[in-house]
C-alpha cells in the first residue's frame, strides 16, 4: 500500500525537476506531422476514392494541421515500391486506386497537388520514401504483373511476408537512388524524408535474413562480418543521395527517422542510457554515423516512450540525441498515437505536453514531428487542444539551415499601409537580389500595436508566414477600430533565411497614414 503513493511522489519530483525552466513559444521551430498511406493509415481513408473526394480529404488534413500550428509535412509518397506521384518510373499505389499501376480517375497528380496546398499554407512538404520495402504483403493480387518485383526477382528477398530489395547489390541502390531523384528532380519538394525501415525488424523468431548468396557475390571479400557489409550498404544509398539531391537542389533538405535508440551503453560506451532494441544492430542503420559525416541536414529519432521508461527512457534518449547531432538538426518524432494508450507513463495524459516543454529546455532540439496526422486531427488525450491553446498558439518559421544557405534576402521595398472599412492593406515591392542572387520565396508580416516595441523575435507579432513571393499584398481584417498599429514586412528565402526589417508603417483604423520610415530592425 505503500509502494504506490512513494512511485507517484518520486514521477512527480523527477518530472518538476526536468521542468525547472519553462520555455517561451519560439519564433523558429519545425513543427511536422506524418501522413502515412500505407494500409491507408492517414489518407486516403480508402482505396479508390474519387479523385475529388481525395483532394477533399487531404485539404482537411492540412486545414486542421494548419490550425494546429503545423508548419511541415512529411507524407509518405511511396508506401511499398509503388508512387502516389505521376512523374517517375513506379507505378500507381493500390492504396491511392484500389489497383496498382491504375491512375486517378479523373487525373491529378497528389503529390503536385499536396506540394501546391501545403505551401499556400505556409507549410514545408517531405517527400517521404520507403526505400526497401517492396510489397506490403505476398497476395499475388495485390501486385502487378509490370511491378518491379516480377521484373527483377533477383533484387529481392522475403521475410516477414514481404518483399524487400536487397540493399547489398549494387543496381538495387542505384535503382532506388533513381526513383527519389524522379522526385527531386520533377517536383517542388522541401525535403526528402526515410523513416526507421530499412534492413527489416527481426521477426517473432529471430530468423535470419536471406542474402547470403548477395554476400558471398558482393562484400566477403572486403566485409569478414556480414553486419558490417550489410551497415556499408545503408550507408552507402545515405551517402550517395545526400550527394545527388543537394547536386541537383540546394534547397531540398535531406532528413531521416531512425528508430529512437542508435546503440545502448552496454554495447557501446558512446551509446545511450537504455537498454531495448537498437537500430544499428537490428535495422544496420549508423544513424550516428550519418550526422557525423554530414550525410543528412536532420536527424529525426522517433522516441516513442514515455518519461523514465526502464528500456528506453524518453528523456534519456533525447539528451542522448541532442549530443549526437553534429551541428545538425535534431526533430523529436513524437507517439501522438500512444498518448491515451492504458500502459505504463501513457496512462498520465501529459506525456506528450510535457515531452514538448522537455525538448524546448534543449537548446540542441529544433522541433519535433507526431505519428501519426489522424492521431492529431483526432485530439487524442487533447493532444491537439494543446497544440493550438498553447505550444503551438503563434506562427513559427522553420528553423535555417546555414550550412546549407547563410545569405539572408534583402528586404521588401516601398512598404505602405492603408486603411479601409475593415481591413488594412498592406503593399510591399519585392527585394532586390541578394549577394547569392535569390530574391524572395515569401514574406512575413508583422504587426505591433501603437508604443511596442518592434521585435519581429516575437512570433505572437507574426500576422502571416508567405511561401509565394509573387504575393506583395496583405489584408489584416483583424483590427480593431480606432486602433494604431505599425507594420513590418520581412522577406525570406527558400531555407527560410529573413531579412532584416522593413521600414515600418504606422497606420490608424479609420484613416489613411503615409508611411514613416525608420532604421531597419534586427532580425
């Protein structure tokens, strides 16, 4: 009887404790959602929808995730070696058609059309790839005579009713590095996203995997221990397409998923404090290695346990992580889907709040994604009140990338504010090109009221995020009348990079202002 209070007392202390600072809502954090299409898991709900009713669907995803503060999406484009995309060389999915190799009816291409509503939301777009799995199950049905499997039986294996390439020969990992650059090249993606799958999760008995033959062929005479050949030939897709995407688009963002525990001490002195199921020895994913080389622009662990978990604690985890980076971006993936779960620290409905005031203590964090969008848009445990009450209540930009592009965007020019019945209009011009020879991907517009003090650090100043530079407008309906307000408009680059300050314009509700001019402002 005794045990139980002395448990409850200790969480609580050891909670205050992680707590003792709480961070303000930042002006720059990633704040992602995924949309997985695999089993039809998020969207669409059902195989074979009309095009109409799936483009309805997915606007309400991402109305209800812009509601929420989201400002990244990474939706699963190629669930099992097929394309929810019409410009590559896989076929249709079967979770998009019903059918593989069968295209909406009427056509439109969801990827195209994903990329298009995402950014008018001010929303960053991941393409996100399985890059082993083949088919989703071995029902012969499911799988097109044409599909890739049937053409090159070679390249794959079967484990765990499924087929997957096998990542050790060398036209596999060209094949697939080909099908993203499809993507990069064809389409206006911000990023390239993998998750956790890669050499597949051991199965209930442990068996083996079946590339043996592919061994013997392509790495014993330089790998004398298969998990290392096996750790190369990840290692080696990672590198090579990080090489070909930023060679092809500087902007796209490279940015992985691995399962939340690299190594554990007990195996590794560098490892974390944990004691579960480890993706360097499991899944032969380095993931550490990855940052430390610079192959990826973000490292995305999925830590989907609770506070002081025994096999992997969250908060160890993390600390872990943010250790790790090597000067890239650490994204917190984040169990939405666990949150009302009846098992140990899910039973207390703060886990995922409190898991955010952890992550925004670490300075080495920059935002964190959740598995999965429905589980948001569902409210799970007031997950999603939460977001739009609180954590995610003002605007945030994504976080820059400066080893990717450091040059900020010079600022909008002849800025004016006039005001009408119910609104204030606000003009701009575009910049003019900076040093690098970008002008402007979008705008932010700031507005202050009368006497603030004009810091564009604050995000609750933030009226709009802007990914369409061709947009030098903006109406605020939000004023009150009579009221004095002065705007700033900023612009920023594909990385999200901002410029300094506008001149401000004062304005009055109920009558015209001419613009007053001013020093610009810090960033």
């Amino acid at each position: 009887m005794i045990k139980k209070p002395l448990l409850s007392i200790l969480f609580l202390l050891n909670t205050l404790n992680l707590f003792a600072q709480m961070p303000a809502s930042p002006k720059r954090e990633f704040r992602g959602a995924w949309i997985a299409t695999v089993a039809n898991i998020d969207w669409p709900s059902k195989p074979g929808l009309s095009s109409d009713m799936q483009q309805k669907e997915l606007l309400r995803i991402f109305d209800d995730h812009q509601r929420s503060g989201i400002n990244a999406i990474m939706i699963q484009v190629r669930p099992s070696t097929d394309a929810l995309y019409g410009n590559g060389r896989e076929m249709w999915s079967r979770f998009l058609t019903g059918k593989q190799g069968l295209a909406p009816l009427p056509y439109y291409d969801p990827l195209e059309f994903a990329i298009a509503e995402a950014h008018k939301r001010g929303m960053e777009l991941h393409a996100w790839f399985n890059p082993y799995r083949a088919t989703f199950d071995l029902i012969e049905s499911n799988t097109s005579p044409d599909h890739i499997t049937r053409q090159k039986p070679d390249w794959f294996f079967t484990y765990e009713g499924k087929k997957l390439f096998n990542p050790g020969i060398p036209e596999v990992r060209e094949y697939i590095v080909q099908v993203i650059m499809d993507v990069v090249r064809n389409y206006d993606v911000d990023g390239i996203h993998f998750d956790d799958y890669f050499y597949p999760y051991p199965d209930s008995k442990n068996r083996p995997l079946p590339d043996t033959n592919a061994y013997n062929t392509y790495g014993a005479e330089r790998f004398a221990d298969i998990t290392d050949w096996r750790r190369h030939n990840v290692d080696t897709l990672i590198q090579t397409l990080s090489d070909s995407i930023h060679a092809e688009k500087k902007f796209v963002k490279f940015g992985i998923s691995p399962f939340g525990i690299w190594r554990n001490k007990s195996q590794d002195p560098e490892g974390s404090e944990s004691n579960g199921l480890d993706g360097y020895g499991k899944l032969y994913a380095d993931a550490r290695k990855w940052t430390q080389a610079g192959w990826v622009d973000y490292i995305n662990p999925q830590l989907y346990f609770p506070f002081f978990y025994p096999a992997a604690p969250f908060e160890k985890l993390l600390d872990w992580w943010s250790n790790n980076t090597y000067g890239k971006h650490l994204y917190i993936g984040q169990a939405a889907y666990r949150a009302t779960e009846n098992r140990e620290g899910w039973r207390n409905r703060q886990q995922i709040p409190d898991q955010i005031r952890y992550l925004r203590n670490n300075t080495r964090v920059q935002g964190s994604v959740f598995f999965s969008s429905k589980s948001l848009t569902r409210n799970l445990a007031g997950v999603n009140d939460s977001l739009r009450t609180n954590f995610y209540k003002y605007p945030a930009l994504q976080p820059a990338m400066l080893w990717l592009d450091a040059v900020d965007p010079n600022p909008p020019r002849e800025v004016t504010a006039k005001a009408l019945n119910d609104c204030v209009d606000i003009n701009w011009k575009a910049p003019e090109a900076a040093s690098d020879g970008q002008t402007a991907y979008g705008y932010v517009i700031y507005r202050f009221n009368e006497g603030d003090e004009i810091r564009t650090s604050e995000p609750g100043n933030i009226l709009k995020i802007s990914f369409d530079a061709s947009k030098t407008s903006f109406s605020d309906f939000s004023v009150s009348p009579g009221s004095r307000y002065t705007y700033v408009v900023t612009a920023i680059d594909r990385l999200k990079n901002e410029s300094i300050n506008s001149a401000k314009v004062g304005i009055q509700t109920g009558q015209r202002v001419d613009a007053v001019a001013a020093p610009a402002g810090g960033r």
